[in-house]
C-alpha cells in the first residue's frame, strides 16, 4: 500500500504559477467554475491565507476542491476505475453520507494545471468511479489496526485525535460498542490555547489557524524576526485540552464494565504525534490500560479506507482508494499500485 499527504488548505488564485514545484502533489492546482485554486503543498507556499472550513460537508466548495485533488492523486498512481471509501466523524456522519455519494456519482471530471510542476497547460482527466462507500472515521482506524499489518485481534480502546475531533470507542470483534463512542472537539481546541496566550505577549500577524498549526506542530515560530520556543504553551495547551474535554467525557462515558473488557487503548490521529497529549492520557489510565500509539497514526484512517476498497472490490487491490479528507491533512491511499513521477516520493 501506498500513501501520499497533503495539507487540507484552499487559495483561489487565477495568477500564471509555473515551475514552482517538483512534482503534481506539491503543485496541485485545479480549475472549478472557471477559477483557479491551489491546493496543500502549494497553497502553504505560494498563497497568502491558505484554509479550509472545520469539519465542512461536501455541500462545500473547499470539501469537493479537497476530493477533486485526492481523486485525481489516486487516479495518477494507477487505480482505475476507483473504489473509493472515505468517512466523516461520527457526529457529521448520517448527514453527509449521502450528499458525497451523490456529488461523486460515477464518474469525475478534474481540469488541472500541469505547469506548476514543469508541464505545459492545462489538463482535463475523466476519473471512473466503480463504487463508493463511506463509514465513520473511527471506523476508518479501527479497520486499519484489525486487517492492516497490525492484525490485532480481541476488545480494545480506540482513540481518534484528530485536529477537528476528538472520537473514541470500545472496539470489539463484532464492531464497536456503541454506547462507548464519544465526539468532542479536536487538537485546534488547544491550538487556539495557545494562540491566546502567544497573542498577549507577541503580536501574531496574519496567520491563519492552519499557518499557526504549523508551528504548533514543530514547537517554534518566528515572531518580530525571532525564532521563539513555543513547547512549554503547547503542553500547557494540551494539558488544559485533555483535563477540560476529553477526561470528562471519558469519565462520564466508559464504566469499570468496560475496562473490565480489554486492557489495550490504540491512539491514531495527528493528535497522537504530541507525546505531552499522550502523557496525560498515561497518567490517568497507566494502571489499568496498555497503552499504543500505532505506527502510522496520521495516515491510518485512509489506510483502513482503503482496505475497505479493497474487500468491495472483491479483492482486487489494483482499484481500491482510501480518502481522509481530514481537517489538518488530506491523505489518499492506493493498492498494488506503482507511485508514477508526478507524484512526491
């Protein structure tokens, strides 16, 4: 399987860009209605306020731009036709379920501009869509930890840190416990933390909340002209974030029933990077839980989609595609298929 990301940020920018990027990931660029957007990779470094909507539908223009832009990846790393999964929180799940299936129907138009990576116009390619299919994104990760190379079998715990929403759930070998699932806000509650206490002491510019993200990831931004250390508000963000949204409702969600059920919690999601977050959780559960963040916790999601392609299409791996279109990054997984030049290694 393979996996290429992007960042899920939007520019409309009509302005010539040529040769400004190695490769179609890093220049994605689509034409919708007759304007130009740059997407990702070349919205962070050629747009002036690259973002997108939290948790937007595909009712929005920013959601389908995202799709267009993974569907054609997908499409350029050899899956044709395409059988296609992707998911949604489980909060906004029932509601867009159905509006993505229709927007995408059977087949797709992508207008792209090649000359953003050393091309020379624009291009249109026709993408086939064998079947789609959309699950909850929790689901998405469980999928990923119980058929991909982790194979893990029994009950246990999966948290979902994602950077929109926080959702986890007891896993069992039948499917999940509904009871258990719960859904609050994701790591951008603790971004915006830190934004406010940043913002007393320094003045922040323009940035938009996907710009500063950035340096909430690496732990340093450059403020007046000066590198400044920002991890020590980053673990009073996260540490504010877990005792005010997720312990409470863990607490008021899992009963001792449950831990009686597994000792195993499994942490994917971005969220899952920050080892600060992960130490709360350590702190509160040590003595009851074994506690694992997976491998690839950022990409999962579309890993597991993916393997849910793969079981539609009756095995054949040659048309299967995951698609997360998550709230800080978009990530597009393939099967049996050889990444071609125009994509990022």
């Amino acid at each position: 399987m393979r996996t290429v990301m992007f960042p899920s940020v939007v520019e409309s920018h009509n302005s010539e860009l040529r040769s400004v990027s190695h490769d179609l990931l890093r220049g994605l660029k689509i034409y919708e209605n007759g304007s130009g957007y740059i997407i990702g990779h070349l919205a962070m470094t050629e747009g002036v306020a690259p973002q997108r909507l939290i948790n937007s539908s595909p009712l929005d223009l920013d959601y389908r731009l995202l799709l267009k832009s993974g569907l054609l990846l997908a499409a350029t790393m050899g899956a044709s036709p395409i059988t296609l999964t992707l998911g949604f929180p489980q909060s906004t799940f029932h509601v867009n379920r159905q509006h993505v299936a229709e927007f995408i129907g059977n087949a797709q138009k992508v207008n792209y501009d090649t000359c953003t990576y050393g091309g020379g116009e624009r291009e249109m390619m026709n993408i086939e869509i064998a079947a789609v299919d959309v699950v909850p994104e929790i689901i998405g990760h469980i999928m990923g930890v119980r058929l991909g190379e982790m194979r893990q079998r029994g009950n246990f715990f999966m948290i979902s840190l994602g950077y929109g929403t926080f959702e986890a759930c007891l896993s069992n070998e039948e499917g999940v416990v509904q009871r258990t699932m719960v859904s609050a806000p994701g790591i951008r509650y603790a971004v915006e933390l830190a934004m406010q206490e940043l913002s007393e002491a320094y003045y922040l510019g323009m940035r938009t909340e996907h710009q500063f993200d950035l340096a909430f990831q690496d732990g340093t931004i450059t403020l007046n002209r000066q590198r400044v250390d920002i991890r020590e508000t980053r673990k009073r963000a996260l540490k504010r974030y877990y005792q005010n949204v997720i312990s409470p409702l863990i607490r008021n969600k899992w009963t001792d029933n449950d831990f009686a059920k597994t000792n195993k919690l499994m942490f994917a999601g971005g969220g899952a990077m920050y080892e600060d977050l992960v130490d709360c959780f350590r702190k509160e559960f040590a003595d009851i839980l074994d506690m694992q963040v997976v491998d690839n916790p950022v990409t999962l999601a579309s890993q597991g989609y993916c393997l849910r392609s793969k079981h539609l299409s009756n095995g054949d791996g040659s048309t299967a595609v995951g698609l997360d279109i998550g709230n800080a990054n978009t990530a597009v997984s393939v099967i049996g298929a050889n990444l071609l030049e125009t994509v990022a290694n």
